[in-house]
DNA sequence: AAGTCATTTTGAACGTCGTACAAAACTGAC
DNA sequence: GTCAGTTTTGTACGACGTTCAAAATGACTT
C-alpha cells in the first residue's frame, strides 16, 4: 500500500546506489577531506539537507556506503572462494581484504568511521556484523584446510589483517602489500 | 638569550604538562566527544585561542598528548622489562600495548588521529617514530627470545596487537583482554 | 481540469567547532 | 615611567552537520 506511495517523485531512478556510488567514487578521488555531505549533494545533483532528509544523518549515510560496500565484497568474496585449492582462497581472500593501495576506499571508511562509533553509540552496534561474515569466512576456510580452532584463529588471522591494513592506508614506511601476506601467511596453517 | 626572554609571563607555572594531562584526563572521563579546545581551555583556565597560540592547531596539540604520553609509557615498558623471565616480559609487553578497557585514552587518541593524519599530510611523517619504538623494544625481548627474524616477528606481532586493540577499544562483542593476550601468545615463541 | 494531499526538495538559519586576527594586558629592561 | 616584546583574550570567520518551515511535485479524486 504505502511501498508504492512513499516511492513517488524521486528526482533520481535509484537514489539510493547513486548516492552511495558517488560517495565511494568521492572517497576514492578525493580522500576524507572532501567527503562533505555539500559535495556529495554537489555530484549527485542534490542539496546537503535532502540527503539528511532520505539518510537521517552523516553517520547512517557512511553506514550505508558501509552496508553497500560491503554487500559487493560479499559477492566478490564467494566469487573468489568458489574455485582454487585451499591455499589459493585463503590468498584471495587476504587480497579482498587488505587495501589495494594507500587510500583504499574500504579503509577509508573504517578508520572514519571508528572515531564516530566512539562518539555518537548508536553506530557501533551495527557495523560489528560486517567483521563477522568475514571471520565466519575465513574460519571455514582454515577448517578446510585442516586447522584446529578454526574459529579463533580466523579472529586472529582478522585482526593481524587489520592492524596490517591501517598500516598500510597510512601509509607507514616499510610496509607493502607484499610483506603484509607474507605476515599472514605465517599464521596460516601448514 | 632568547630562551629566557621568551618564556616570560606565563600563566601557568609548567603550562605545557599541565595541559597535556589535563587533556588526557578529559579524554579518560569523557572521552573523544568532549575532547575540544573550549573545553579544555576551561579546564586549564584560558581560552581556546591560547591553546592554539600555543600549539599551533589541534593536530599538534594531540599529536603533542601522544608525545607525552609515549615518553610515559617509554619509562613504564623499561621499567616492565627490566626484570623477570623473557616470558613475562613480553607479558608484560603485551599488558602495556594493549587497551586497559574500552576507552582507553592511549587508543582513543590514535583512533582521532588516523582520520586526521589521512586529511592532513602533515600529521602522518612524525608518528610513525612512536611504533617504531614500540617494535623495536619487542624485536629485542624476541631476539633474547631466541626467535628468528625477530624484527619481522615484531611487526607482525604489533600488528596484530594494533588489530586486537581496536577491537577492544570499540568494545566488539566477544573479545576480552585476556582473549587478545591467548592469540598473541600463539605468536610467541616458546 | 482543477483541487487535495502526502511526499519530496529546497533554501535559509542555527549551533558548534577549529581557526585567524587585532586589540589588550602583562612584565622585565631601560 | 616609558617602552618593547610576549602573552592572553575577545571577536569574527568559514565550514560543517543539522533543523525547520516553506515550496515544488505528482498521483489520486471529483
């Protein structure tokens, strides 16, 4: 009844993906500084108060981008699982997850995202799940290959990629992608 | 010459100190939201434009916290290494590393300085020093340790530790400290 | 065709933050 | 007591996220 009422006027066919594929596009051109919700307005051809008015606030809008982000990877990830020993997917799957470059779009967002999480409450209890499903990932993954404590060493496995990707997005000297397998590679199994 | 003619007038007696600490505890009770320079120029009895006269910006100012509260845990991690088996120490090691509890000012510090160090550029070339010293510390206790390629070992391990506090921090469900010092310990040598 | 009504969109205004700047207060030297 | 340089303050600015009331839009009714 209303699904068909409240969907009327939309200036934009797909508000929603536009908005949040700009705003990636935004990250990845022009870093933090820029993701402003006036620029973002800008390029989507829309005002900073209408895009509070359909997200509610900045903090749910980059939780969306999150969300959709995060959505792709899913696909991306079962894609890349799907074929290849088990040695190959669990390279793949680090690919996935570590930042491709400094400025990583992904990791931009995280490490935006975390000093919002510490302030505002209401954001922390939802982007838990998103670490989650990679773990739950990788945890089948490392049972495949044989591991014991598959599950706590996909924890440790996420986490050492973690502190490896925020190195990695600052760009801290003496550290490549490169290296950053060849650490978690020794925390692979066999 | 100019040293003692420049330090004249000063309100405070040790203005610096007294502000960093101030600064710190502010971060410990009320954490990153109410971490702003009118807040803490009326815990230290000026006004923000002090603070800025005196630390240039609020870059500098925090990146001036972690200065000062890396040199405290500089004295803490040679006090805590100085004695006790190679086990204990890196115990030890660990204990300082990681987030005493969710909001642990050390990691609510990095968590606010990562975003700015990504929109400034200027902040990002002088903290890398701080983890440098950190791993360095470790590579040594590795290498008395017995470890091969104790530095890369170190890297990883901090790395690793820099994943798990964040996750602590944030306080994600599941992860307790003594969660993080098992997966540590399962990159320990034995 | 005109009118209604909820929805969408906008523009202006607000509060807060970091910051810039000029004026004022202060202090030691002459 | 005046002067010069430093310290301190108050005020103002621009940017940001946000709020709000008003305007625009388009589907539905008559």
């Amino acid at each position: 009844m209303t699904v068909e009422r409240t969907r009327r006027n939309r200036k934009l066919d797909r508000p929603r993906e536009r908005v949040l594929e700009e705003a990636w596009r935004l990250l990845a051109e022009k870093g933090l500084a820029d993701l402003t919700l006036a620029e973002l307005g800008r390029r989507v051809d829309t005002s900073a108060s209408h895009l509070l008015y359909y997200f509610g606030s900045k903090d749910d809008l980059l939780l969306e981008v999150v969300r959709w982000s995060e959505s792709q990877l899913r696909e991306a990830r079962a894609a890349a699982l799907a074929t290849g020993s088990v040695q190959t997917r669990l390279r793949r799957f680090c690919e996935l997850y570590l930042p491709s470059e400094p400025g990583d779009p992904r990791w931009l967002l995280w490490i935006e995202l975390w000093p919002r999480a510490l302030r505002s409450t209401s954001l922390g209890e939802h982007y838990g799940d998103f670490d989650a499903e990679w773990r739950a990932d990788l945890a089948a993954l490392l049972e495949e290959a044989g591991a014991r404590d598959a599950t706590a060493r996909a924890r440790r496995i996420c986490a050492l990629l973690d502190g490896l990707s925020v190195a990695l997005v600052l760009g801290e000297d003496g550290l490549t992608v490169k290296d950053a397998w060849k650490h978690v590679r020794a925390l692979l199994p066999d």
